[in-house]
C-alpha cells in the first residue's frame, strides 16, 4: 500500500472518531439536561424536565418536558413545558404539535420552526375531555429527518394494568382470555 493512501485512511479514521466523540459529548450533554435520572418524576407530576426517548435515526433533536399541573382534571387547562435542544441544522428544525386520546390544544395544532443553536422552551396548553391518559404529540424535523414523540398526561388515577379476574372468561381449552370490545 502506498504511503499517501495509509495517511488518508488514518486521517478519515482520526476523523470519524472525532465526529463519534463530538456526537456522544452530545448526546450526554442532552440527557444530563435532564437531571438525574432517579431525580426525574412521572410524566405527570410537577418538578424536574424528563427527557423522552429518542430514536437514532431521528431528527436529533432532544425533547425534554414537563407536565405542570400534578392533579389534571377534565375540563381544565393543563400547561406542558416543552424544552428542544440539538438544533443543529442552520434553517433551525419544524416543530408540529398534535393531540389525542381525549385531549386537545387550547390553541388547535400548533407549527413553528424551531431557531438552530441554544435551546428553545415553549409552554403549551392541553384540555382533558376526559379521564384516562391522553397524548400531545410532538413531531420535530431536521435535515429532512422526522421525529415522533408522545408525552403522555394521566387524568384522574391510573388504570390497573391487570384485569379483575371476575372479567376473565374461560375458553373452550380451560385458557383464560379476557373478552375485549372491537372500536
């Protein structure tokens, strides 16, 4: 192998660590945002941001957010703070905001684009119809890439996961099944 082609290889090597280290140095720096994360407190409960997952072949931008009112009840405006960091593309990325599930958006579906360096908060309402959980969805897009991210706000209490067993039928094998209405 010729000697110029070795130091192109060990330049593009050198580089592509450097871009692993700068995008881990990142990554880090967005999910320490959060806080802790034995610190962090349910989705809806009132204190610290939670980060919410994010895929990796994602839009890269993180979303961080917080349910504000710890008892939502139906029919009353619950404030979601949202926080979005790693905007890096210099248009800034689209944001879209959706919901469902028995909430809407005091303000109907919200678009807007998000500026590209430092973080961008924004508090946006939602209204339960309902109790039960209900979703605001967020979708964020960056260099052509999307992102989906559901934040969920629980009214009233949680449903038990497990059915109450006078609800289990037994089929025709002695399984237990759980009869459920078709929408």
């Amino acid at each position: 192998m010729k000697r110029g082609f070795a130091n192109a290889g060990l330049r593009a090597g050198a580089g592509a660590v450097a871009l692993l280290l700068a995008l881990c140095a990142h990554h880090s720096a967005s999910a320490d945002s959060a806080g802790p994360a034995g610190a962090t407190k349910a989705a809806g409960a009132p204190g610290k941001m939670k980060a919410a997952p994010m895929k990796g072949n994602g839009s890269g931008v993180a979303v961080l957010f917080q349910v504000s009112d710890a008892n939502p009840q139906v029919g009353k405006a619950v404030p979601v703070t949202l926080t979005f960091e790693g905007i890096t593309d210099p248009n800034g990325a689209t944001l879209r905001l959706t919901a469902d599930g028995g909430l809407s958006l005091g303000t109907g579906e919200v678009t807007r684009t998000l500026p590209a360096g430092g973080p961008s908060t924004l508090t946006v309402e939602v209204v339960p119809a309902a109790e039960g959980v209900g979703y605001l969805h967020v979708f964020t897009t960056q260099y052509g890439a999307s992102s989906a991210t559901s934040i969920p706000v629980q009214v009233g209490k949680a449903s038990s996961a497990l059915p109450a067993s006078k609800d289990l039928k037994q089929g025709s094998g002695g399984d237990k099944i759980l009869p459920m209405p078709v929408k």
